[in-house]
C-alpha cells in the first residue's frame, strides 16, 4: 500500500493525502522533503554553533542519562532540580530551548506549507505554538521513557468518531457528543513536529513511536508488552506525531550526533509550554509578520489572550493593562 513499509508501518512519502491517512489511522507519518538540502545545512549549522555558545556559558540543559530522563524535574519530596540537568550529574544529550530567539533561519520550519496542512488536518483552522526546541542525542544516550505530549487533557472521545478540531471550535459551533459509549478517549489537541537535520535510524535514537497508540486512551505504562519502532528517515524528513501517541527518544548506539528541531503546536485554548508572549525577543518581534505573531500568541482567540477591549485582533507585544484610575 502507497505510504506503507514491508512491516505495514508508515513511511517516508511526499505524499500529504498519505500523510493525512497515516497520523489519522497510526498517529504520526514522515513527510519526505519538509525541508530542503540547503535549508537543512544551514539549520544544523546554527545549532551546533548555538548548542556549543551554550555549553561554554554553563547554560547547557542536559539529560538523557540513567538519572536525567525528560520529565522527571522534581526529587523524591517534590522540590524542583535544575541542577540534575547538567552533564556534571550524568546528562548525555542536549536539549536547546526558545529556539525563536536563536536565528532567524529557523523560523523557516514554522512556515513550510505542507507541514502546516497535515497540522491543521489535525487541529483545525487555528492553532499556537506551544514549544520551539532542538534535542541532540549524542552517543551514549539512553532510550527516554514512552510519553504523550497531551499527558494533561483532559478525557474523553470515542475511537472512530471524528470530532470537531479544537482549532475549529468557536463560541457559536460546538464539539457535542450525544453518544457515552465506552471506551473514550481525549480528542488530539497538540501535534509535534520533529525537523530531522541528519538522517535518522534506529541506531542513532531515531524517535521511537508506538504506532496507533494515540487511540488506546491512556498513557503508557511501564508493564506494557507492546513494543515501539523506531522513525527513521533522511535529514529533510518531517516526522509528524498526534501528541497523543507513545513516543520517546532513542538511544544513540552510533558514533556521531542526532540533531533534530523540535515544534509543537496546540489549539487556542491551551497553555503553551513556551512563554512566547514573554520571552520572545524585542528584536524577533519588531519584525514579525502577522502569521508569526498569530503563532506566538498575540492574536486574540474568541476574546482569549487579551489584555484590556476584548474586540481586538491582536494585542502589542508590552502592551499594558490600565491599571488603578482615579476620575478627576
């Protein structure tokens, strides 16, 4: 079948009806060519340049060691450990964060015009950008735990029933199930987006992915004897995952580097896991156009998002609340 392996797993393909099917039916699909040779160079130039500028300052975030694995940010009474994450404390891979202060050339990925429809075939007409990352897995890494990236949304839906995106729901047109038939599961409401910058095997910790787990309604446990593959694909492929879908970091047997950037996207209604609307830079903002800055969260979403007169389209970057008035 078009856009399937010899196992009967998706695989690398241009094509975005195949690549609509396949995150519809096993939760993630490989788009081939998401990114250009060049594109792809000058990416990976930036990050291993930004990636070392990081290291020397002592800012570098590191984890994927035995005691570092993602997730695990708090100790056993529940105090947060910034400091667990550094390779002094085992860390082996790298992980960048804000990548939309750290070079103008990847904003590229947020605007490559098939990867956005095969999002918003999952999330609708609107949707944010939750987080802009870069994960390096470098020899030696362990594999990460399985997780969903949709661990907090809330049940349930039912499996095969297609309901309204959440990036299609307003105030006037709602997602109403009439039907509490078991099982239920939460509808999709956060895509990530992998942009592999090398090509990527199972050796070299190829994401690993649980096809069709984005449909079985919980999230992963440790007791599970269902096994994860490994998305492999030549530096350019896009992998595409429903947030839902088990899926973790592999481990990196090779002796060179994974590079991969990392963008997940949510509806209007969710919290990002990046503060964009803060911590974007004065200088990307200056010049962002509007489509980026719908991205970034200053377009107001149905009177969400706002800071003062609800019948705005968007909100200025500082702009301030009024604040305490006296009348004269």
């Amino acid at each position: 079948m078009a856009g399937l392996g010899v196992d009967g797993l998706p695989r690398v393909s241009g094509d975005l009806e195949v690549a609509k099917s396949n995150i519809e039916k096993y939760g993630y699909c490989l788009l081939k060519d998401a990114l250009s040779q060049g594109q792809v160079a000058a990416m990976r130039k930036r990050l291993v340049e930004q990636a070392e500028a990081e290291r020397q300052l002592g800012a570098a975030y590191e984890d994927g060691g035995p005691n570092q694995n993602w997730g695990s940010f708090r100790d056993e009474i529940g105090q947060v450990r910034p400091e667990a994450f550094t390779a002094a404390q085992g860390g082996v891979n790298q992980r960048l964060w804000m990548l939309i202060n750290k070079g103008r050339v990847f904003h590229e990925v947020l605007f490559q015009e098939r990867v956005r429809e095969v999002i918003g075939h999952v999330l609708g007409e609107e949707y944010l950008l939750s987080s802009f990352t870069a994960n390096i897995a470098k020899p030696g890494g362990v594999e990460m735990d399985l997780h969903t990236d949709q661990w907090w949304m809330p049940s349930p839906a039912r499996p095969g029933r297609k309901g309204l995106p959440v990036g299609s729901i307003t105030r006037e047109r709602f997602d109403t199930d009439l039907d509490d038939a078991p099982p239920m599961i939460a509808p999709a409401a956060a895509v990530n987006v992998l942009w592999m910058l090398v090509d990527f095997s199972a050796g070299n910790g190829g994401t690993r992915v649980v096809p069709g787990s984005h449909l079985f309604g919980r999230q992963p446990d440790t007791d599970s004897n269902l096994e994860a593959v490994a998305a492999e694909g030549p530096a350019g492929t896009a992998l595409i995952i429903d947030a839902r879908i088990w899926h973790g970091t592999g481990a990196n047997a090779t002796g060179g580097q994974r590079l991969a950037l990392l963008t997940t996207f949510c509806g209007p209604q969710f919290r990002p896991q990046e503060n964009f609307t803060v911590g974007t830079s004065p200088e990307v903002l200056r010049d962002a156009s509007p489509e980026l800055l719908a991205l970034l969260g200053f377009k107001v979403w149905h009177a969400y998002g706002r800071i003062e007169n609800p019948a705005v389209e968007f909100i200025s970057p500082g702009e301030p609340s009024l604040g305490e008035l006296r009348p004269e």
